[in-house]
C-alpha cells in the first residue's frame, strides 16, 4: 500500500520534550547565542535557522524552557511588531511600489488586496491578544476592485 504523502510537510516535531542527548549547550550558552544574533540584526526565524544550523541546537524550547520570541522579550530585544506581520507589510509596501508603476497589473492589484486582507485579520488578532497596540491602524493602498 502506497505511503499517504498528499499534503504533508514530510517534517515532524520530536516526540520527546527533552533536550536530545548529543546536544551539549547549557541553557545559557543558548540565550547567550539567541542575544548575540538578536543584537546583531537577526528576526526570530533566522535566530532559529542559524543556532540549527551552525551551532547545532535543533529546538531552543527544549533546552531553555522558553521559546526564541521570550527569550528576546526577557532581555528587552523583541521587536514591536510580530514578524508574520512585519512581513506582510512589507509585502504589501513592495507591492504598492510595484503598482504605482503598473496601474493595469491586475494580477497583482488583487494580490495587493488579499494581502492587506490578512494583514487585516492578523492585526485584528494581535490586537485582541494585547501583542500589538490598540491604536494600530494599517492603511490600505488599494481598496477598490476598479
């Protein structure tokens, strides 16, 4: 019988909550490292794609107890706004430049809107949750389907 692989990530989280033995950094080895990067100009996900990759720590939670976002909110470094959504916007900026040049491009105008759609919604979220600001507002460049 065939393998079921139609839509999975073919990736699986560990199953074991426990730091894995062939990992040898203390706890503050790894904050130090998550800092380090922070201090240098890195996002949360690169900070976790560069400590798995050239320092060898597979998942921080694990080993710190804490995620890479709360270790950088401990230490007064976290960003002000969430990075899925400072990744939105600035999709959505590139875009705007993109159709201020090419006013036809209509492939693109309605990516614009879906875009600024789910910026919509995950600022409604944050908001609810008190991650980012109550007064935050993201005005939109293209609201009309003309």
């Amino acid at each position: 019988m065939p393998k079921q692989e139609k839509g999975k990530s073919h990736s699986t989280r560990p199953v074991s909550r426990r730091p894995p033995s062939w990992c040898k950094y203390q706890p503050e080895e790894v904050e130090a490292f998550i800092i380090k990067l922070a201090k240098e100009g890195h996002n949360t996900s690169s900070i976790g794609t560069i400590l798995r990759d050239q320092y060898a720590i597979p998942l921080v939670k694990p080993i710190i107890g804490k995620s890479i976002s709360d270790t950088l909110k401990a230490a007064n470094l976290a960003p002000s706004m969430p990075e899925d959504l400072a990744n939105l916007v600035k999709k959505a900026q590139g875009l705007a430049v993109h159709m201020d040049k090419n006013k036809k491009d209509l492939h693109n105008k309605r990516n614009m809107q879906i875009i600024e759609a789910r910026i919509h919604k995950l600022s409604r979220y944050y908001k609810r949750e008190g991650v980012i600001d109550k007064k935050f507002k993201y005005e939109a460049k293209i609201a009309s389907v003309t």
